[in-house]
C-alpha cells in the first residue's frame, strides 16, 4: 500500500513546482533571444580586425627578437667581457669580472 503525501507536503511541492513555473524561460522569450544574438558569421566579421591587430603585434615581437639576437651573436663576436677584463688586469693589476660568469 503506498503512503500518501500529506497536504502540507503536497502544498509545498505545488509551491515549488508554481516557483519554478513563473520563472522558466517561455517558446517566445527564446526566440527573442535568438534575434538578440550575434550568429558566428557576424562574430568572425567583428573580431577580424582585432585578429589582424595582433598578428601585426606578433611580426613585431618577431622582429624585435630577430633583432635582439642578432645583436646578442655581435656582442658575443666582439667578446666584450673577455677585452674588458684584460684591460682591466692591465691597467689595475686584477679583473673585476665575477668568477661565476664566464668570459
């Protein structure tokens, strides 16, 4: 035999189920939504210059890092720390260059 709900607990399911009723998104306010939301196509059109934008910004960094590591293979060429400390140990008798960094 199954038990019955009692009528305060059938009251306050009804209440739950009127709450959430009230609140559901009807066939009508989706489709308002719909007509309010940007399809992909218009999505692609509008983020195309904001793509082009940092594409340019990436050739840049590119070319700054081309740049910074060619002058990085100059300065190891003219070997500047390695000429700095033999002047230094000319002139003042010792090189102040860290022995912890090699030359």
């Amino acid at each position: 035999m199954k038990k019955r709900a009692k009528p305060s607990e059938t009251q306050e399911i009804l209440e739950i189920v009127n709450f959430m009723k009230d609140r559901m998104a009807t066939k009508g306010d989706i489709e308002e939504l719909r007509k309010e939301m940007v399809t992909k196509a218009e999505l692609k059109k509008e983020l195309e210059p904001l793509k082009n934008s940092v594409d340019a910004v990436g050739s840049k960094v590119a070319g700054t890092n081309n740049r910074l590591d060619l002058e990085a293979m100059q300065r190891d060429r003219l070997q500047l720390p390695r000429r700095v400390s033999d002047l230094e140990v000319k002139n003042f008798g010792q090189s102040r260059h860290p022995k912890s960094v090699p030359l």
